[in-house]
C-alpha cells in the first residue's frame, strides 16, 4: 500500500478498481505485480476470475497455512509457473510435484544441513572481499549497477560452492543467459492464464529458448564430465552424484542433476542478489540503521576481517536481512491449482481454480504489520518473531516444499553484508524511484545504480 511515512522508496500501488480479462492480461505480460488486486493488500481471501477461470488471492495466515501444510495435497504448482520454468529447470526439486519431488526433496536434503552451510562461508566471504576490493579500487564518486554487482558477487559463490570452479565454466554467459530466459516469463505466465496452447508464439521466445538450450547443454556437460573424470571438490555437484535416496536409495541421472543443478543457480543466485540490492537501497535510506549494523559489526571483528565464525554474532544483519524480504521478497507471489474442491476459511473453492499467494500483499497487511511500509528491523528480534503466526512471513515459502536453501541464502546474506558495509557507503541519488517489476523475481524495475564511497 502506499507508503505515508517514505514516500521516496519503492513501493506497491494496486489498482483502484477492478481491471478487465484484456487490462489484466496486459498488466501480466508487463509486471504481474500491477495486476494483484487492492483488496489483496487489505482482507485475507479475495475471488476474481479470468476469462471465466476463478482466482483466488489468499494473504491472510491462517489461510496460507491451510494451502501450504494442512490441505497442501489439494494444491499443486499452477501451470503458469510450470510453463514459465519447466522448459529451462526441467522436473528439478522446484517444478515437480508428487512422488517426484518427494524423492528429489529427500535426497538433496542432506546437502543444505547446517553444518554443510557453514561449510560453505569461507567462500561466501571470499566473494565479498573480491567485490569490495574491485569498489575500493574504483575512482572516487564511481557509480555502480549495484543489481549486477551483486549478481555477480552472488554467482561467484554458486560457481565455487556448486560448479566446478571459475575455469570450469562461462560465468559472464551462464548469468546472461539466466536474464535473458527468465525476460519473457510474463507472457508465458500470460498465456497460460489465458489458457492458450503451449506452442503459441511469443515475443523473446526464440531468445529464451537459446538461453534455455545453453544453460541446460553447460550443466549437462559438467556433470558428465564430473560423472566421467571424478573430481576432489566437495561442492553441490558431488553432492548430487553422491545423493540417494534414503527410503529408497535411488539416485540421480545426468538430467536430473542438471536440471537441479540450473535450480539452484537460479533460485539461489538471483534471490540473495536482490535481497542485498534492496539491502542497501533501504539502508541507504536509513542511515541510522545503517549505523546500528556498522557498530554491531565492529564489536565482533574488533575492526579485523569478517570470519566465518563472526556470522552467526550479528543478530541485527540477519534481523535486517530478514526485514529487507518483507518488505522486498525476491519471490513475490506463490501460485498453485487446486486438484480438489477446498474450504478456505469457508470460502469453497472450485477444483482447477488459480490460487495465488500473493507473498508481497501479506507481508504488508496492516493487521500483521503496524505501519506496514516502514523499515524496521527489530520486527525480527526473537520475541517478536516468536509471537506472530508462522505464516506472516513467507519469502522462503512454506509447509513441506518451504525453500531447501533458506539458510544458505540468510548466512550468503549477512557474510556479504558485514563485509562489504564497513568499507563501503552506497548512496543512490536523490530522489531515486527505482520502481518494482516482477520477472519471477522482484526487480527494480529502473536498475539501482548506486554512487561508492569509501568510509
């Protein structure tokens, strides 16, 4: 809703009234965010339909707990965001349902146990120290493309915690080539609403195919070669050789490790990428928060290098980060298709209905939320964390398919947060709107370029 108290930061503006099938249609293919309905952002369940097919916009808690865990075998993934992904992730941990997913899920599982995680924050670290050495060696008064950057800090991790290493690999090709599929999903997502056929042409389709052969013929090649050639790195894709299922001890073909492995690059680059960029514009804007964390960080390290064991003492980074994603999840609204009539909070839901959890309307509803649109990290101190519903705060989704890289996403998070904010200030200029667009994920819609300063 709109913001009273900022009213320079990005921010949600639904519509005032009720859009039409060929306005709505339209506000799907350019920004899906401008076609939630405003009483999304105000009461719990909202019914609109489509070309005659019923959708549903549940925000509120309860409800959302109701299709994620309590009645989740009546939802599967909707068939827009399967069209908009399965062609580049295949029927990877993300886009399958059933007993498909259910053995992919148990058998990456161990692979994102704690102990794997903090395993992996020497590399996390690593990263950001590169990035902020390239900053500080910037001329003064530079301006960066700090979405780019901090993709680009983002897959440095994936690259070596995940891939083969840096040599193994085209970096700069593999990032682009996630961008340039994942820039036509709105009309993919639009058609299927609109219940076209799945070989209905659109603009950037060839594109995105290129894109899509590219990435998936990479991937499959390294786990081939890995398969074949055997490796001493411990990193996602021995993990992925080695994984069995413990029910039953299946493993993973070729295909399916490269169809996770895509999963996981994409998932997993692009959503802390943003939720760093959002980072610093919103402390950018709040210089007293900004201060808060500076001081937090240099009581830790004593002024020294952030270490792998300093993570975990920063409560108010991960507190930040936390807030950050509520006001800004990278996975902005949650859709799934109902395989039975539900009750809904004694709402009757049709069979084949769209149901859409619209993750950026509840993480601003003003019951849940005092002052929905204001920055406040201490939301998420432990007491006050504790006393809202498990469901107020979904940027990772939830129930059994909540996102398998949640911790490895909120530790990257924070390691590149303490590291590069004691040496760094970002400043966008004045007046900066950077604007929201969803493509999957939240961008800002006019990049963030962002003006370094050293401290």
């Amino acid at each position: 809703m709109p913001d009273t108290h900022q009213p320079d930061l990005a921010r949600l503006t639904p519509p005032e009234a009720p859009l039409g099938s060929l306005a709505l249609i339209r506000a799907i293919i350019r920004n899906p965010l401008e076609a939630l309905p405003r009483e999304a952002f105000e009461q719990p369940l909202t019914r609109r339909t489509l070309l005659g097919r019923p959708r549903v916009f549940v925000t509120g808690p309860d409800l959302i707990q109701t299709v994620l865990l309590t009645e989740v075998d009546a939802f599967v993934k909707s068939d827009a965001m399967r069209r908009a992904l399965a062609p580049a992730l295949g029927d990877a941990i993300l886009t399958a349902d059933g007993e498909r997913w259910r053995w992919q899920r148990r058998a990456v599982a161990p692979i994102f146990r704690p102990d794997r995680v903090n395993g992996f924050l020497q590399p996390m670290l690593d990263a950001a120290a590169a990035t902020r050495d390239r900053w500080l060696a910037l001329p003064p008064g530079s301006t960066v493309e700090l979405g780019h950057e901090m993709m680009r800090t983002t897959f440095d991790i994936i690259v070596e915690t995940m891939l083969s290493g840096h040599g193994a690999i085209d970096v700069a090709r593999v990032e682009r080539g996630i961008t340039e599929y994942l820039a036509s999903t709105g009309w993919s997502i639009a058609l299927a609403f609109a219940r076209a056929p799945a070989w209905t042409p659109y603009p950037g389709q060839r594109r995105a195919a290129r894109a899509r052969d590219y990435l998936r013929g990479e991937l499959l090649r390294l786990v081939e070669q890995r398969r074949r050639l055997g490796s001493e790195r411990d990193d996602l894709i021995a993990s992925l050789l080695a994984a069995r299922d413990p029910e039953t001890g299946q493993a993973m073909d070729d295909r399916d490790i490269a169809d996770n492995l895509l999963t996981f690059i994409t998932a997993g680059h692009e959503t802390t990428a943003l939720a760093l960029t959002w980072a610093f514009y919103l402390l950018a804007k709040h210089p007293e928060e900004e201060a808060r964390l500076l001081a937090e960080i240099g009581s830790v390290t004593g002024g020294a290098t952030l270490l792998p064991s300093h993570v975990a003492a920063l409560p108010r980074a991960r507190q930040t980060v936390q807030e950050v994603l509520r006001l800004y999840p990278p996975a902005p609204i949650i859709a799934r298709t109902t395989t039975r009539e539900v009750m809904l909070g004694g709402e009757r839901v049709e069979r084949g209905a769209n149901v859409l959890l619209p993750v950026v309307a509840t993480h601003r509803l003003q019951g849940l939320w005092p002052d929905p649109d204001r920055f406040d990290p201490s939301r998420f101190k432990p007491a006050a964390a504790k006393a809202r519903h498990r469901y107020a705060w979904l940027p990772f989704g939830g129930g059994p398919r909540i996102c398998i890289g949640l911790g490895f996403a909120l530790e990257e998070a924070v390691a590149i947060l303490g590291t590069l904010l004691p040496a760094l200030r970002l400043r966008p200029e004045p007046g900066f709107d950077p604007g929201l667009q969803m493509r999957i994920t939240l961008r800002p819609a006019r990049g963030m370029p962002m003006r370094v300063e050293r401290r």
